[in-house]
C-alpha cells in the first residue's frame, strides 16, 4: 500500500523548503508544487515574507573591485597550466 514515491507528503516537501531556497533552484517548477495548492499559497506567503525582509535589510551591491578581483582569479585559473 505504497503511495507513489514521486511525490512527496507536504511535511516532506516543507522541510526541504530551505534547502530549495537556499540551493536557487526553481521551486515553482518542482513536481509537487504543481500538484499541491496549499504549498503553492504557502510558498506566496513565504515570497511575500522575503520580499519584506528585502525591503528591511537592502542587500549591498557588491563593490566594483570585488567584480575586478573575480575576474583576475577566472583568469589565473584558466591560464595558469598548461595541462593538455
Ligand atoms: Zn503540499
């Protein structure tokens, strides 16, 4: 009497909300909010609690030198060997 193992209880699903915040995958695409309105609408909830936490705690933009500093450390990486 297994249900399909595809699809996940919301407890389930809930817990690894986090986590698929956190990871920046598309939540909206994942299989069970397709199939589940109640985490839908709680994922709205959610959206709408970030969102004014943005607007409390603006994030930084990251300062110019910081851009300048990862492209001189992309460039070391790739010229740095010669493997082949
Ligand atoms: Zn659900």
């Amino acid at each position: 009497m297994k249900k399909d193992t595809n699809i996940l209880s919301c407890a389930e699903f809930q817990a690894q909300l986090p986590e698929l915040i956190g990871s920046g995958e598309q939540i909206a695409e994942h299989p069970h909010l397709r199939s589940c309105e109640l985490c839908r609408a709680l994922l709205a909830d959610l959206e709408t609690i970030a969102e004014a936490a943005r607007q409390l705690f603006p994030i930084v933009e990251p300062p110019d030198e910081l851009w300048e500093q990862i492209e001189s450390a992309i460039k070391n990486e790739e010229g740095g060997s010669d493997r082949g």
